[in-house]
C-alpha cells in the first residue's frame, strides 16, 4: 500500500480536492457501457498517440480472454497534461467506470501517493523482476520499492545527423564536437542548425534533465524532496554545464532563431526542411522522413521512384542516427526516457480481472506492435535479441544503449510542479545565466516539494 507521510498526504488531499472540483465544473467524456451486461467490461484509457495500436491489443486481449472480459479502448486527451487532469477528474470523482490508465512514466509517485494507482500484485511483480523487463523502464513504475503499473513501452532520444553535412560522415560524440561543428557549417553556409526541444513544456524538461544527469546531476534525490541541484560543488558544476550546454545550443552561430517555440515536431521539420544538420529526437522520426521523403517533402531525399526494397538504403546515405551526444567526454549520456506503463485505477469494479488484462496488453506480442506499427521502444528484452524484430525495427541497437543507460526524470509526488516551474525559468534558453541560474532553479525547486506554489 501507498506509504504516506503526513505532509504529502496532505498534498494528495489537496489535489484531490482541486480535481474533484473540476469534476463538477468540467464536462467529461461519456462512459460508453456495455450492450452484453453479462461480460465484464475493463475501460482502457489510453494517450492519444498509439490509440490504433492500443485499441488493437484491447482486442486482442477481449479475444484471449474468451468471454471472461472485455477490453475497450477510450482516447484521452492529446496533451499529457490534459490526459493527467482527465484521469484525476475522474479519480477525484470516483469515476466507477475507470479501470485501466496509461501513465506516463512521470506520473507513478504522484498517483500512489494519492491512492489513484493500485499496487501490483505479489506474483506480477515478482514477474516483472525477473530480470525480462529492461532496468531503466520498470524503475519508471516504482515508488517507494513498490511496483504501481506495469510498463508499456519506452522511449528515448537519439541524435540524428546528415552525414553527408558533417566532417568525414562520423557524427560529433559530445555536446561541445556538436555545437562546434554546427558553427563550422554556418562559417561554411551549410545546414548548421540544431533541432532540440526547448519550449515552456515537458520536451524542454526533458532535454534538462538528459543533460544534467549527464553531467553528474539531479533535480532531487531518491527520497523526493531533497533538492540536489546545488547542495554540493560537484551538483552546482553539473547544473552550470547542463545550463551552459542549452544556452551555447541557442546562441551558436547559425542557431535556430525559434529555438525557444521548438519541440519534436519543429525539430523533425526543420531538418527535413534542410535548415537542420542535426537533431536530438525520438526514433518516430526515421519512419516520418520515409513517409514524407515518398511524397516529395523532404529537401535533401526523394524517394518518389526509389523502389521500396532500395528505399531504407537511400535514406542511410543523408539520415542517419547516432547515441545522444555525451555531456562529459567518454562518459556514455544518460538519456531521460519516455513512455506509458499500464496502472489499474482504485475505482474498478473487476481488480482481478484489471490485473490479468494488463498481462496481456503488456505481453510480447502486443509490444512488438505497438514498436513495429506505432514506432514506441518495447521494454521485454527478449525482443531485442530477436532477429525478426531487428530487421523491422532499424533503430533497435541505438534505442536499447540509449535505454540501458537511461536516467529517469525526477521521481516525485511534486514532479508536475517541478516541470512546470523548471521550464518557465528556463524559457527562453538563449537569456540563461550559467551560474546565476543554479540557486534561482533550486529555489523553484524547493518551493515545489515544498508545496508552495503548487500547480495541480
């Protein structure tokens, strides 16, 4: 069961109470019930990128189930933070009609803490540290040494280049070579831009995140609360190199000149646009450029009458991707992953039921598709050593470095008002003062955990 402490019982309380607010003020999306009273129906709520792949597995998984149980699938909102508020609307209102979420990997703490996610089961989770789920992931859907979900899927960022843009084809190993070579191309008139995502949301957090963790840092440590960003001299050196990384990467000659509006999107356009030689993003990128190279939308690549078996070659010679860029020379980066685990909410009617549903939406089959079809890293390892996945999910070695060295984003029942604080700050990056800014960002930091200007 959840482990409260008085204080962040407290916060949970009041959360729940602004949620239950909004349940009677804000419209919800209308439960959809079940014409077949006689099989139990498990409401899957899923993100709205990937709901094709989801609403399959629930199929999949209703079929499996033979008459025990139905799976449907529901969209939530397109932004995550919509999905969080929609969830906790529905939590806060005791919502009976709501039995499984996908959580996105930041939101564990906040939702046990609360008593919104149930714990998983002894057995379950004995199966899920088995040593068959990567690490990184499952670390994601733990609080307190209790597991609360169990993981969909990941993701993580890689950095892509043009090789035939960059000095001898080979790609820069740290920020510094990245941000260097960037200017050389500007000095020479070719792409030098960098696509990052640096605007006021969670993909500026993230990028943060990668790079002060990189460097040897973090926003708070293990036990939630205690702000590490400059509690020590090597925490504030780490935090001034995260820092000092962001504003070279929005000042370089040739930078982005909306590098403050930037996110994955702006990133993945502007290279196919060919005013970017270089970005940080995630794998969904590379099927995306093959999709719009087709058409005859990307500048540097027409695949219009490139045969489809001669296709992926093509691409390889001008789109490439590479591990994200170290921090600390020969230190391999610690990139912050993504992704949903699958929790089952307090309010289901059908625990069991919930929980024998969950495996089967998490199984290897409905995994791989979810890669092979919605581009999303799987999580069981055995798919990474499969041949077969391998040929059809290119990107496979990069994503699992990039996984196995992951860092997680800071494991918090605050972490919303974390984020949320940490990139107003830091928005617009090329106005950052390297030193100045540590203590102002411990200071947000602080009145976060601290409940002090909470952001529900």
């Amino acid at each position: 069961m959840p482990r409260h402490r008085g204080r962040r019982r407290g916060r949970a309380t009041r959360i729940g109470v602004l949620a239950a607010a909004a349940l009677v003020t804000s419209p919800l999306l209308a439960a959809c019930g079940s014409s077949d009273s006689s099989v139990p129906v498990l409401s899957f709520y899923t993100a709205a990128d990937g709901a094709e792949q989801y609403a399959a597995a629930a199929q999949v998984c209703s079929d499996a189930s033979n008459g025990r149980y139905r799976v449907e699938q529901r969209t939530l909102p397109k932004s995550a933070n919509d999905q969080r508020l929609q969830l906790a609307r529905r939590l806060a209102g005791n919502d009976k009609t709501l039995d499984l979420m996908t959580l996105d990997v930041v939101w564990t703490a906040e939702f046990a803490e609360a008593g919104w996610a149930l714990p998983v089961p002894e057995d379950l989770s004995a199966k899920l540290r088995d040593g068959s789920t990567l690490e990184g992931p499952l670390a994601t859907a733990e609080w307190q040494d209790q597991l609360y979900a169990v993981p969909l899927n990941s993701n993580t960022q890689l950095l892509w280049y043009r090789p035939d843009e960059v000095p001898g084809g080979t790609p820069p190993q740290t920020w510094d070579e990245l941000i260097d070579e960037a200017e050389a191309n500007a000095a020479a008139g070719k792409p030098a831009q960098i696509g990052v995502q640096a605007k006021q949301y969670e993909g500026f957090m993230v990028w943060f995140n990668s790079l002060l963790e990189s460097a040897g840092g973090s926003v708070v440590a293990e036990d939630g609360t205690t702000v590490t960003l400059n509690d020590t001299p090597e925490h504030r050196a780490a935090t001034e190199k995260a820092l000092e990384i962001i504003k070279r990467v929005a000042t370089a000659d040739g930078h982005d000149p909306s590098v403050s509006q930037s996110d994955e999107a702006t990133a993945r356009l502007g290279m196919e646009s060919g005013r970017m030689a270089f970005q940080v993003n995630y794998p969904f990128v590379l099927p995306g450029l093959k999709e719009n190279a087709i058409a005859g939308a990307v500048s540097f690549l027409d695949l219009a009458n490139v045969p489809a078996d001669q296709q992926d070659a093509r691409i390889a010679e001008v789109f490439r991707s590479a591990p994200y860029p170290e921090v600390n020379p020969g230190e391999p980066a610690k990139v912050t992953i993504g992704g949903f685990n699958i929790g089952v909410a307090k309010t289901t009617q059908h625990q069991d039921l919930a929980w024998e549903a969950v495996e089967c939406l998490t199984n290897e089959e409905n995994q791989r598709n979810n890669a092979v079809n919605g581009g999303v890293p799987p999580v069981l390892k055995s798919l990474y050593s499969d041949p077969e996945f391998q040929s059809v999910y290119p990107a496979w070695e990069g994503v699992l470095g990039s996984i196995e060295s992951a860092a997680v984003r800071p494991v918090s029942p605050a972490y919303q008002s974390i984020s949320i604080l940490l990139t107003d700050a830091l928005n617009p990056p090329q106005d950052i003062d390297p030193v100045a800014d540590v203590d102002k960002l411990a200071d947000l930091v602080t009145k976060a955990v601290n409940s002090e200007g909470l952001i529900p």
